[in-house]
C-alpha cells in the first residue's frame, strides 16, 4: 500500500494562519512531481503547534485538494493515547487513507506501554496505520519485537516508518515482522541503503521541493535500477544531507521553500525562521541545484 515515495508536507503559514492557498498549491506540485502520498501534520507539518482544529482542518483541506488523486496519510500520533484516538477517529471521518502513528513523546513508556497505545489506536479505527519509530524526537524507539506483536494481533497496522538512522534496524525489522509488512525510510540521505535491505520507499522532506527527483530514485530502486537510483542520490547528496542536518527540521525545508516562492518562511515558536550562515548554506544548495 505504501511503496513508493510520500512527502511530510510542511505546512504554510502567514500571519500567524494556515496558508490553505500556498498549501494547495505546494500539494499540486507533490501531485505533478510523481509522489505516492502526502504525509501532512507530521513534525515536518509543525504539529506539536497546531491547535486540534487546524490539525484537523489542515487534514481536510489536504484530502479536499488531494481529491483522491494520491494518498492522504494524516498525522494523527500524540503522547496521550485518548487525543491520538480523538484525532485518529476523525481523520477518518474526513477520509484520509491512512494514519501515521508517531512513539509517544516526552513520555518515555516502555514497550509494553508502546504496545498498548498502538493497539488502542488500531482497535479505534478500520484505517490503515503506519507506526513511526523516531527516537531522536521521542527517545523511545519500537523494537522490532513489539512491532511484530502488533502485526500479530492488529490487523490495520501494516508499515513502519523507521527514522533512526540505522540501517541496521531495517534487517531487524525485516527478521521479526510478516513479509508484505511495509518498511519506509524516515530519513532521504537513508532511502537506497534501507531498500536495499527491503524497504519500500521514504517519507521525504526533500520531495517538498524535488518531489520528481526523490520520486525517480524511489521508482529506480523499485525497478531494481540501483545504479540509476544511485547516480540520482550521488548527484542530489548535498541537498538531500544538508536539508536534515544544518538545523532542526523544518526549520531548513521552510526556509527552501521561501527562498523557492513555494510559502513564507513563517514557523512557529518554539521554532525559528532559519536565518544567518545556516540560511546562506541553504541559499548555496539551491543555487547549485539551480532550484532559484
């Protein structure tokens, strides 16, 4: 259900508002660029400072532009178990095609206490759920046996997107779950060496602004083309590390899509407009790239 290439989408702001036009337009362009999905309201979404009714209003509008045209997975994750139901449940009343269901944050549980947030979610909804392990963000990390207990007992949970960096942990994964299970890389400098190992495809920041080119790498490993996927990641590396790692996301892929005219740089405190040596370095990247 998942292969392919699907774009934590990040969303616009001006004034302090969601900026539905810039946003319907940043989705036809992830639409024209070749992508399987739009993930929006992740962290690169800037949920942790949307309020409940512009996470579920920035959902409807995404599935409304998207207009069944590509999938819709919706960020509906939480570190309270009842509010990720909440926002689970009425994503699908609106009619997202699946759920992406982040480890619960700051709350450091344990992987029982894993266990049965995700079961909860997953017996309170008929969508299809994508956990997402990311450690860096949430300290706590899904192991592989855990997942697996989840496959086993819960129907609707069928992916992982794994960010931990660590190619390593997609054999693990690959060991413990079904087959037909769906890994995806979290991270885009990570997409060819985690399909290598039997990942399907990524949840890209990068595509917000190279949607065709994170889409032809994906399709070429897809293809078993490892030497075309390859020769697109060597060309694109610089673009695809520095947009991770010059600062916290989404600091720098807002700042890109400024700099592109894609929305403003506008992001929310406690987050700050990139701005500085770090803002020139991404300035650079585009320039090469002949992406301004």
């Amino acid at each position: 259900m998942f292969a392919g290439t699907h774009t934590a989408i990040i969303t616009p702001f001006r004034d302090g508002q969601v900026d539905e036009e810039a946003f319907r337009q940043l989705i036809e362009k992830q639409i024209a660029g070749g992508v399987q999905g739009i993930v929006p309201v992740g962290t690169t979404g800037e949920s942790p400072t949307l309020d409940a009714d512009e996470h579920l209003e920035v959902i409807r509008i995404a599935v409304d532009a998207v207009a069944g045209r590509i999938k819709v997975i919706a960020g509906t994750g939480a570190n309270s178990t009842s509010e990720a139901i909440h926002l689970t449940e009425e994503a699908e009343t609106i009619g997202v095609d699946a759920s992406l269901q982040v480890t619960p944050y700051y709350n450091k549980p344990s992987q029982e206490g894993l266990f049965q947030h995700f079961r909860a979610i997953a017996e309170s909804t008929t969508l299809p759920i994508m956990l997402y392990s990311v450690p860096g963000r949430s300290v706590v990390e899904i192991a592989p046996e855990t997942a697996a207990r989840l496959a086993a007992e819960c129907d609707n949970i069928i992916s992982i997107k794994e960010a931990s960096g660590r190619a390593e942990r997609v054999d693990q994964l690959r060991e413990a779950l079904p087959n037909g299970f769906e890994i995806l890389s979290g991270d885009d400098p990570m997409t060819i060496e985690f399909m290598k190992r039997g990942a399907c495809g990524v949840v890209s920041v990068a595509s917000n602004i190279v949607p065709e080119k994170v889409s032809e790498l994906v399709n070429a490993m897809l293809a078993n083309d490892v030497a075309k996927a390859e020769a697109i990641q060597a060309e694109y590396f610089d673009l695809l590390s520095t947009l991770m790692s010059v600062d916290t996301n989404p600091m720098p892929i807002k700042a890109a899509a400024a700099l592109m005219g894609i929305c403003s740089d506008e992001i929310r405190l406690p987050m700050l407009a990139l701005e500085g040596e770090s803002l020139e370095q991404v300035r650079a990247l585009l320039h090469k790239y002949s992406l301004v």
